[in-house]
C-alpha cells in the first residue's frame, strides 16, 4: 500500500471553536468556587488588560475607528450577522446572530 503524506496547517481550517466559550465559563467557575469571587475578579482583570491591550494602543492612536475595526474582525472570523452605525462620537453595533448561539440553537 502506498504512503500519502498530508500536510495541513491550522489556517487551512475553517476558524473554529464551538467549545471555547463554554470552557471559560467553566475555568470562571472553578475560580470561583475554589477560590471566591475576589480571584475571579483579578484573573478577569488581569486577563482584560492583556488581551486588550492592542486594542487601548490602538484606541489611543487612531480613535474610535480602532474599534469598529477590531469588532468587523472579531465577528467576521466568527461568522456573526451585524451592522454598524459609525460616526466621528458613536460607534453602534447591532449583533444579529453571533455563531455560537445559532450552533447551540440547532442542537
């Protein structure tokens, strides 16, 4: 029988990740449980200011573009169904199906 070698990376791959959502709710509520409310508060705390840190950068450079460019990536990747509404003050998002939820619908 003849070998065949497959090569893939993860960017092949359809961005993904039904079970991650789910899996930070639990890991916040083992916090919690085991170590109060006080720990989840810092570990959110903690976690915000990293993964957000790119985006205050950007905030601060370029204004409030900066996020409405970060949330048409976020939910692009995601496959959301949304609109915005941006002005030079005002930012407004309209979520009208975020690709989580219309997975757990359909199950």
């Amino acid at each position: 029988m003849a070998k065949e070698i497959i090569t893939r990376k993860a960017s092949d791959n359809e961005y993904l990740h039904k079970d991650f959502h789910i899996a930070l709710n639990y890991g916040i509520d083992y916090l919690h449980k085991k170590f109060g409310e006080g720990s989840v508060i810092e570990y959110l705390k903690q976690f915000a200011n990293s993964f957000y840190s790119p985006l205050k950068r950007s905030l601060r450079e370029k204004g409030l573009i900066a996020v409405k460019e970060h949330y048409e990536e976020i939910y692009k990747i995601e496959g959301a169904e949304f609109n915005m509404k941006f002005s030079q003050d005002e930012l407004i998002i309209n979520l009208l199906l975020f690709a989580p939820f219309r997975q757990a619908l359909h199950h």
